[in-house]
C-alpha cells in the first residue's frame, strides 16, 4: 500500500488498506487517528420530500460510521425518506442460490427519533422505535445479517 503526501511516498505494512491509513496517521500523528466516511455524501432530496433536519442528518451519518467502525459492516442503501429523514438499509442474500434474503431498515426522523425493522424473506420479523443507541441497533438488529 502506498501513502503519497507531500510528493512522498510512505509505505505501510498492513494488509488491510483503511487500517494501513489509520495505523500509519495514527503513529504520524501521535494519537488515534480515527477515519469516518460521510455516509450521506451522495443523499438528495427528491422536491416533493420533506427537507432532512441537521439533527437527523447527524444522527444517520454517526450511526453508519460507528457501525462501520465497530463491525465493518457499511449499508446498502442510504436514501432520503418520504416520511420526512433518512432511510438506512442493510441487506444480506445467502443460501442456495441466494434466496435467503434478510433486511435492516433504519429511519432516522426529522426529530431524531429512530425506528428499526428486521426482516427475513420479505416477511417483518421485529419492528422497535429505538434511542440513539448504536450497541442495540447492532446487535438486536444488524448482527442478523452477518
């Protein structure tokens, strides 16, 4: 993996690339170098939708990020929602023939209140409106899907 800043090139050691970055800013740095991806950095508005709050947007983009950070799992579909928010959608297809296909659809509304729902097959299994806890979105939801 090449680093170049500043026409130099650094080389890392690591056989993950992100986590080459983060070890090689990190020991540039001095201190932990945390990398965040803006999740919503492609999210538009359709005009007819309600406008997205900077609160939901917050909310949406810290919860992709700290559920990628965490357990390297990064959603399928990010989208504005016609509710008024941001729709986030984690998806999984497996079996024979990948006919097992198991969802997480999160929204995070216009006033920050999330609500989650798994399900298998087309079929809901669970629904819950949920505080912004990531550790309970991830594991009673997401971790479905691994």
């Amino acid at each position: 993996m090449t680093i170049a800043i500043s026409n130099q090139r650094y080389y890392c050691s690591s056989p993950n690339p992100l986590e080459g970055i983060r070890e090689f800013f990190s020991s540039a740095l001095g201190t932990d170098f945390v990398m965040t991806k803006d999740f919503l950095a492609d999210l538009s508005v359709p005009s007819d939708y309600p406008e997205i709050t900077e609160d939901a947007r917050v909310y949406a983009n810290s919860l992709c990020q700290q559920i990628s950070l965490k357990h390297s799992v990064e959603p399928s579909r990010v989208e504005a929602s016609v509710e008024g928010g941001i729709a986030i959608v984690y998806t999984k297809k497996n079996g024979f023939l990948k006919k097992n296909y198991r969802e997480v659809f999160i929204e995070v509304y216009n006033d920050a209140d999330i609500a989650v729902s798994y399900s298998e097959n087309y079929k809901v299994k669970k629904v819950e409106e949920v505080s912004f806890d990531t550790e309970k979105i991830f594991n009673d939801f997401v971790a479905r899907l691994l």
